[in-house]
C-alpha cells in the first residue's frame, strides 16, 4: 500500500498539470491506491481509476465543506473544470476560503492537499460496514465485508462495523473515515456509541470533553491533538480565514483568572467548561475541559484515576447545566483520556473511562454517552473490552 508521503507527493505534482497529465506520467502511489481500493484494475484504466478515487475522496472530505470545495477545484474535480490551467483553479479555490490566491497558495492549499491524501488513505483501510447500510458509500462491497469488532454482535448486541471498498481491507493507526458503532456494551445494561473520527466533526452530540494538562492551557491548533482539534475547529474567522477568537483558550484563561490561578496547576480530573465556540454550528452546546494530564520535563503523566474523577466531574457539571437548556442537556462524548502524550495505553484508558461511565449511568441512565477515537485498532482493542 502507498504511504501517506508517497500520496502526498504524488497529489502535489499533479496539482499544475491536472488531471489530463494521469495519462502521461505514471503516478504508482495514486495506481496502487486506486486499484487496491476498487476503482480500477490494472495500468492501462489507472488515469479513471486514480480520478475516480480522488472525487470519492473529495466526497469524504465534505462536498459541501470548505476543505472538499476546494481540493474539487484545485484538481479540476468538477465537470466544468478539469481542464482549467493551474492559476484559474487555484483562482477559483482561493475564493472557497475567501482569500488572494497567493495567500491560498501559502496557508490553505498545503492543507488541502495534506487533507486530500489522507482521505484517500482513509477510503483503503475502510472497515466492513454496517449490515443496515451505516457508513456506507454505495460501491460494491469486497471481501471481507461485514466483518466484526471483537466483542461484537454476540455480545449484547454491538453492531458490525462497514466495510464500502472492492479490494482487500487495509488497517492503519490514523485518521479514519467518520464511522459509527451502535449499543457498544458498558455493562449488562448500559451501552454507549463508539465514534471512529476526528472528534471535531461529530454533529449533534451537546457535550464534547477536551483532554488537557493541568495548567489548562490547550494544545497548539496544529497538533494532532483532541485539545488542538477543538480549539481550532472552535476558534471564529473573519472572512479571509484568519483566527479572530480563540474562544476555547480565552474562556479557560478567563476561568484562570477567575479562581486566582493563572501559571498555577489545578488538581488533576478537574473540569472546566467552556462555550462551543464555531462548535455551536455542529449542534455543540458545551465543551469540557478535563485536566488530567500533569507535565514532566518533555512528556506528560496521566494517572488512571485522574480518569474516574474527570468523568465523575463531567457527569456532575452536565446534570448541573442539563436543565439551563431547551430542550434539555441529554448526551456527552469523550476521548480517550490520557493515551495520547498522556502515556496509557488505548485499552487502559479505556477500562478506566468504562468503569468510571458505567458508576455514573447506574445512578442516571438518561445519558446518551459516545466514545470516540481515531483508528479502526483502537475501535477493535475497545470493541474486545
């Protein structure tokens, strides 16, 4: 399978010279990558097959989203674009975002194409999909498809997880496609849904928890980090796209500033609340802030029942600011706490968030709780849990 490197170069060469250059110089990441995932077969139907990929690609990042508008022109993805000169389709993408296409150029075309070539990775390790068509893309499912979680099905009832590509299944730690797994059990009695995506673009769920150390100060917006994806995907523009409210980082120094804490720690599972920010267009009503991860020298220590009591403290604060909103506060999704820089391990940050969510729906089941992480082995190692 290519790597994500290899995509990436491949995507930038092509970005000048177009589409109409597939069939003129061969492109073996983009070739292996429509091939294995289903969209041709072989060398001499590579230029349809790679264009093919690439538009599904795009789909995934969001036809209507400003990320999937601009890769669709800035390759010539659209009908009516394809064989555009290179400036008139960069003209056009800087337009997505607001911005003179030399800024484009600089700031948001890099990310466009960085974005592209990880949806095209995200399409080859797709997992089996769901029986009742969740998750799926309409392509003709391959081998392996409906294939299950550890745990699944016969272990109350978890849904089987959906596999939409030809060729064989592909399974990478990284971003993965937004996928959902229904009644994931918690207990005899509870379950929760478990979410493979980047966590700022899940819809409609109220209460998103951040991991964050505990001098609350959030991670940069372009680390690979749930506090860094929150706080950028929080953050308000202007029209040419640059930052004029980091909503998230200001409201926490407020808070800061408020408890007489600035440059000082707080004690770990502590949870602080924020507004959503840009969230709020998603269906986000709060964001909170569990400090569970304490900094030594370069690296951070996250205690496992650091976990139990920032979720104890997000229960608490919800059921405290669930009757301020019409209707009602009724569901919370969190990450898995502490196994990123934190130091645990996926599985014990996920024992740790199940015993702690199971405690808090024995004393009120109304919650609708979600789990979500970022690749299909940890959704299997939660899964087998």
């Amino acid at each position: 399978m290519p790597t994500y490197d290899q995509l990436l170069e491949e995507l930038k060469g092509i970005r000048r010279p177009g589409l109409p250059d597939l069939r003129s110089i061969d492109r073996p990441a983009l070739r292996a990558a429509a091939v294995a995932g289903g969209f041709c077969d072989g060398s001499d139907d590579a230029p349809a097959g790679i264009e093919a990929l690439l538009k599904e690609a795009v789909r995934r990042l969001g036809e209507r989203d400003l990320l999937g508008q601009a890769a669709a022109h800035t390759f010539g993805l659209l009908p009516d674009r394809r064989g555009a000169p290179a400036p008139d389709r960069r003209k056009v993408a800087a337009a997505v975002y607001g911005v003179t296409p030399e800024r484009f150029r600089k700031h948001q075309e890099p990310q466009v194409i960085q974005q592209l070539a990880e949806a095209v990775l995200t399409i080859l390790r797709e997992p089996p999909a769901l029986s009742g068509g969740q998750g799926s893309t309409g392509r003709s499912p391959g081998p392996g498809a409906g294939a299950q979680l550890p745990g699944g099905p016969s272990a109350a009832g978890q849904s089987t997880l959906a596999r939409s590509g030809r060729g064989p299944s592909v399974s990478r730690i990284g971003q993965e496609p937004p996928l959902r797994v229904d009644s994931v059990p918690v207990d005899a009695r509870s379950t929760l849904t478990l979410h493979v995506s980047p966590i700022e673009l899940l819809r409609d769920i109220e209460v998103l928890v951040s991991s964050e150390n505990v001098y609350l100060e959030m991670s940069k917006t372009f680390r690979p980090t749930v506090s860094g994806a929150l706080r950028l995907a929080a953050a308000v523009r202007d029209p040419a796209g640059e930052i004029v409210d980091d909503v998230l980082a200001r409201e926490l120094a407020a808070w800061l500033r408020a408890h007489g804490r600035p440059g000082l720690p707080i004690r770990p599972g502590t949870v602080v609340p924020t507004s959503p920010g840009a969230l709020a267009a998603r269906g986000v009503r709060r964001i909170y802030h569990a400090a569970v991860a304490t900094p030594l020298d370069d690296t951070y220590e996250v205690r496992p029942e650091s976990i139990a009591r920032a979720v104890g403290a997000c229960f608490a604060l919800a059921r405290a600011e669930r009757d301020r909103y019409e209707p009602a506060l009724s569901s919370i999704c969190f990450p898995l706490l502490g196994a990123g820089r934190g130091g645990l391990t996926p599985a014990v940050s996920a024992t740790w968030l199940r015993w702690a969510i199971r405690d808090e729906l024995a004393r009120d089941a109304r919650w609708r709780v979600h789990l979500v992480v970022r690749s299909r082995e940890i959704a299997e190692a939660v899964g087998a849990l």
